[in-house]
C-alpha cells in the first residue's frame, strides 16, 4: 500500500530580507525529503549571481501580463514594482509525482493560494526583531536605499496577516529555522485527516 500519493504544498512566507531563501536553502540540504522547489516567474531585475531558471525565470512585464491572460499562474502579486508569479502546471505535476513542492512567496500570493489548495501548509518566517530586518536589507547591499524603505514599510503590512498562517517560525539561526519547518512538515504528513483514507483503505484489503 502507499501512502500519502499526492505531495504536500508548503508555501512559505515572510517579510523581505527575513531570509527565506537562505533557510530554503538549508532546509534542501538536509537529508531524507522530497523536497522540490518552485521557481518563480519575475520581472525584477536579476541581482548579481541570480541565475535566470534557478532563481527566477526572469521575463519583461509584456510576458508576465500575457501568461496572467493565459491563466498560467497559480497565483502571482505585484510586490514593490514588481511582478511575480507560480507557474501552476508545474506545481501540480510535481504535487502528482509525490514531491513536497515548496512555493517561496509574499503575502497576497500566498492568500490567491491558501483559497485553491485547501490542504496545503502556510508557514510564515519572522525575523528575531525590526532591527536584525532592517540591518539584513541593509547589509545584503543589494537594493537602493528608497528600496529598502519601501521594503520595511512593505514587511509592516505582511506582518498584519501573519495570522492567516498556519505556523510562525522565527529565523533566529539559519539551521534552527530549517529544522523546524522540517518539522512542520514531518508532523503534516501525520495527520489524521491526510492519512486516514489510506487505512480505510487498508481494511478493505484482503
Ligand atoms: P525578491 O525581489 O526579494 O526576490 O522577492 C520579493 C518578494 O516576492 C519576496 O517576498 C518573495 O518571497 C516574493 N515572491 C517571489 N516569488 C513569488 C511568486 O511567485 N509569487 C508571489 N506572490 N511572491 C513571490
């Protein structure tokens, strides 16, 4: 008998610069997952070292706007001048494939998501406080100052709907972070109403 056949959609949120790329990161470092990693769609700029495919699929707002005509994302939001978007094909190709599909996104996407898929898991990162936010956006040296700002003042409205999510972490230490969201996603696949039908099942057979 398996399992658990379709995969599991973690969909992982966070004010920016809280560091959800790098506890991603470490959390696809660990050992013994299924772990797949949704890439976005973006019209931002790649920043140094980004890599077009892995990071993002980086394309000009002409694009973007024609793949929202064409219905193509699972959910997309404007963020800071922006776009951003889930391509939705592959995502429920992989959740088909068994994979744990993780969806690194903001706020209003999340919630575009959290209507659809109603057994997907909503973590929200927080930072250990406003300061070590600020001083992450800063030192990451990678956006201008008005950038910045806009970003801090963005984190404050994102914070106001961390309620809507099913768990909060706090990214105090990269690898406890990780941990953590590895156990959430350990104790989601124990759920009752997830597996039950599995020994339904079960008792059915001969
Ligand atoms: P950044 O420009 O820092 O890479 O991303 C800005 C924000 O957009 C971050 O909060 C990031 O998680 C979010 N983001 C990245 N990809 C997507 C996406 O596909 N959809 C949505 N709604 N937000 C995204």
């Amino acid at each position: 008998m398996k399992l658990n056949e379709r995969g599991l959609l973690v969909v992982l949120s966070g004010p920016s610069g809280v560091g959800k790329g790098t506890v991603r990161r470490a959390l696809f470092q660990m050992p013994h997952h299924d772990l797949v990693y949704s890439v976005s769609m973006t019209t931002r700029p790649p920043r140094p070292g980004e890599v077009d495919g892995v990071d993002y699929y980086f394309v000009d707002k002409e694009t973007f706007l024609r793949r929202i005509q064409e219905g193509k994302f699972l959910e997309w939001a404007e963020f800071v001048g922006n776009y951003y978007g889930t391509p939705k094909d592959k995502v429920e190709e992989q959740l088909d494939n068994g994979k744990e599909v993780v969806l690194e996104i903001e706020v209003e996407g999340a919630l575009q998501v959290r209507k659809q898929m109603k057994d997907a898991v909503f973590i929200f990162l927080v930072p250990p406080g406003k300061k070590a936010l600020y001083e992450r956006l800063k030192n990451r040296g990678t956006d201008a100052p008005e950038v910045i700002d806009k970003r801090m003042k963005k984190a404050e409205s994102e914070f106001l709907l961390a309620h809507k999510y099913d768990y909060i972490v706090v990214n105090d230490e990269v690898n406890n972070a990780a941990d953590r969201i590895m156990a959430i996603i350990r104790a989601e696949h124990a759920k009752t109403e997830r597996t039950i039908h599995n020994y339904i099942k079960m008792l059915g057979e001969k």
